[in-house]
C-alpha cells in the first residue's frame, strides 16, 4: 500500500527532465567557454563591456588590465 503513494515517471515526463538537464548544462557549458576564449571582453576591475574598445584603457574606471597570462582575477 505504500508503493503505490508514490507518483510514477512516465517516459515522457524523463524526457522531458533529461532534454532540460541537457539543456542547462550545454548553457552553461557554452557560457563558461566563451569567457575563457574571449576574457578581454569585459575589464577586470569594474566589468564594464569593452568588445569595441579601440584603446586599451577602460572609459569607465581608468584601469589598464593586465595582458599577463598569470593575471589574478578581481
């Protein structure tokens, strides 16, 4: 009598719960490479987006990161 209190997962309620994990995981999979590819889109000290920055000075805080591939984070 206890077994049946319990709801069972149909098949289309697992695909739809792995189809979601999938899709989860790849976002973040996705978002974790593209600030390892790109890390001089943002500047380190105030996060300001500097994609189509010409100089290597950011216009917002004044900092000029550190090009060293041993750069600390913030």
């Amino acid at each position: 009598m206890e077994l049946s209190a319990y709801p069972t997962l149909s098949w289309r309620l697992a695909l739809a719960l792995g189809l979601g994990l999938v899709a989860v995981v790849g976002t973040i999979v996705v978002l974790i490479r593209d600030r390892r590819l790109h890390p001089h889109k943002r500047c380190p000290r105030c996060g300001y987006d500097r994609t189509h920055a010409v100089s290597a000075t950011c216009s917002e805080c004044g900092d000029r990161p550190s090009t060293s591939p041993w750069r600390l984070p913030p």
